[in-house]
C-alpha cells in the first residue's frame, strides 16, 4: 500500500500563520482566527488505490498505518469507541454515547491509514434545523424533547469503513418446481360431498451459471455509531465521489479508529457476497418453485479499500436513557431513536379502542 501523500503536522493559515481547518460549507481550508480561506484543494493530487487483499491479509507495513498528522486517540470504556482528534483539542467525554470514561489509546495501535475519503458538505447549521424539523416530525415523542435534547451538543465525525470488490463466476444446480391442480373430493362438516383443486408440485432438475461483479460492498468498522442508525443514512457515494486520503480533510475534525479490522472485515464481506450470490442464482431457477438449490463460487480479484465518511452526531439523554441521531454528512439523510411519551402512546390506544368499540356498537343495533 503506497503513501503518496505528504504528512502535515499543522495546516496553516496563509494570512496569519494560525491552524487553519477544513470547513464543509466552504469547502475549503479557513482559518478560525482571521478567516482567510485557503486556496488549497485538497484531494485533487494522488489517485485512489485498489489494494489486492490476500498480499495485504499477508502483510502491511507501519508506512502504511497512522493518520498521516498529528493526533491523539482516546477509547471509551461504555461503548468501546476509539476516536482521535487534534492535539489541541480537550476530550472530556465520548462523542458517541456521552461517557465520561475514556482512556488514552498506545499509539503502536495505530489503524491502517485510509485510502480516501468522502468529505463534509453539510454544513452545522444546516444540520441543527434538519434535527429541529426532525423532533418536530416524531408525533410520539415527548413535547419537551426539542428542549431537553438540545441541538447545540451536536459535532461532525469522520467514521471507517472497509470496501471489497470481486468477481465471482458460480455454477449453480437445482430442483425446479410446475405448479399444476388436481380435483380432490371430500366430505364437508355438514356431510356432503364437495370437490376443490390441489396445488402440486412437478419436480426436475435445472442448473446454470452465473457471472457477477461486486464493487464497493461496504463493511462499516465503527463501533460508535448504531449499526441500524447508519444503515438509515446509507448510502454514501463511494463509488463515484471519493476523495484520495488528505490529512487536510481531518483538521480540526474528530475521526473514529475502525474497530472491525481487515480480517474480520473481509470475513463479514465474503460472508455477504456468498449470500447475494446465492440471491442471484435462486433469481435464475426456472419454475413457480425451487428446492435443494447448490452453488459452487469461485470469487477472484478481491480486492479493498479503507475510507472515512462523514457524519453529524448528536448524542443526548433524555430521563435515564442515551439516545443517537445520526445524519450523513455528505447527502443530509437522518437517523435517530428517540424516547416515547407514554401518555400520546395511551390517547392512541384508548381512540383506536373507542373506534373498535364504536364498530361493534353499531354492528349490534343493526342486528
């Protein structure tokens, strides 16, 4: 895996000389101090690589690992998150679940440095009123939630991701099924006789071949953010829109270090393209039906990528639970659990009971 891009320790302001960090609605470096944007586009230099996996499972080299700037890690002793963030930065609590009980991580842990990434364009004020309008649209939430889970604790991260590719060419072998009726005569509960038609089932055998190219099948590596939350603000648009890795990027951002690691990351990929490939072989069988369906894969130029995305999260408690909204930081879609008002649940189930009632009520005097 090559390193093509430079390491940054400091990302200066041309103006003044302060850190300059990379702002989504700009998209650009702009220094905090005096504003200046930088003219620098970043991610325009340096390809993005498609790496051979089984050389990688066989070894990767430190070259290869860290963030390619300065950084500092910590890991969450609740939700077992490790984020790392700029030096200057004082983390107090969790920005995934609010936990005060975080640790500094040895950096001879360092992660796999990324390959690309997908940058903030959704900027933070953007993201507070997509929040607003939605508390606003959840009917079972408490009233008080707008209030209670203030938008303003919100905060950009970047999140890993692992991509696989590979071709798989699959023989496939089958029982195929034809439905046809037969008349079947038999004795009612009153004793008569009556007659209905059987479905049945004409049984042979079939097989084919199917051919089929997965790119970019996700995997996400984090363990911060709630594997249904995330699959709420999918997709990201990997595969046309990435960016090659910069450490510009993560200036004065927070990033998650993946979790999952390529291993396991590679074993939940092929675990999942063996399914969807079976998908697409049952989608040949020919007949109404099919039984004892055989599918022998062979999967060939495997290869992968490491990628951040980014997301807003907003992380809140509300009476004695944690709650997450997650929002994509690169198209604006938004996920997010939030607490229910028993009382709205109550006025519900006491009006479809009286609309039941009603029903009943009415069918009665008809009688």
């Amino acid at each position: 895996m090559s390193d093509e891009i430079k390491a940054h320790q400091k990302f200066s302001c041309p103006s003044c000389g302060a850190e300059a960090q990379w702002n989504p609605a700009k998209q650009a470096l702009v220094c905090g101090y005096c504003g200046t944007v930088s003219p620098a586009k970043l991610g325009a230099d340096g390809t993005i690589e498609e790496h051979d996996l089984a050389e990688a499972l066989r070894a990767i080299g430190p070259d290869d690992r860290g963030w390619a700037t300065e950084k500092k890690s910590v890991k969450c002793q609740s939700c077992q998150a490790i984020t790392a963030f700029d030096p200057n930065h004082a983390a107090k609590r969790c920005d995934f679940c609010g936990s005060a009980a975080i640790i500094p991580v040895d950096e001879q842990s360092r992660a796999i440095r990324p390959d690309s990434l997908l940058e903030f364009k959704i900027a933070e004020t953007q993201v507070r009123e997509s929040i607003r309008r939605w508390y606003g649209s959840r009917w079972f939430a408490p009233n008080k939630l707008g209030t209670r889970a203030l938008t303003d604790t919100v905060h950009g991260i970047y999140i890993p991701y692992w991509t696989f590719d590979a071709q798989v060419s699959a023989d496939w072998t089958a029982m195929s099924g034809d439905y046809y009726y037969e008349s079947e005569s038999y004795t009612d509960s009153q004793g008569k006789r009556q007659t209905r038609q059987v479905r049945k089932v004409r049984w042979y055998p079939s097989n084919g071949h199917v051919d089929h190219f997965f790119d970019d099948e996700l995997v996400p590596a984090t363990k911060g953010v709630e594997t249904k939350l995330l699959r709420g603000v999918e997709p990201f648009p990997t595969t046309s829109d990435l960016k090659p890795y910069d450490p510009g990027f993560l200036s004065g951002w927070v990033v998650e270090q993946y979790q999952i690691d390529l291993v396991a990351a590679a074993e939940h990929a092929q675990s999942s393209m063996n399914a969807k490939t079976r998908q697409l072989c049952a989608q040949q069988v020919p007949g109404d039906t099919h039984r004892d369906l055989n599918v022998d894969a062979d999967f060939s130029a495997q290869t992968f990528k490491h990628i951040l995305v980014p997301v807003w999260m907003l992380a809140y408690t509300y009476g004695r639970q944690n709650f997450q909204v997650v929002i994509n930081g690169y198209t604006g879609a938004i996920s997010g659990r939030y607490p229910k008002s028993w009382i709205k649940i109550t006025l519900l189930v006491l009006a479809i009971l009286a609309v039941i009632g009603g029903i009943y009520w009415a069918t009665q005097r008809q009688r």
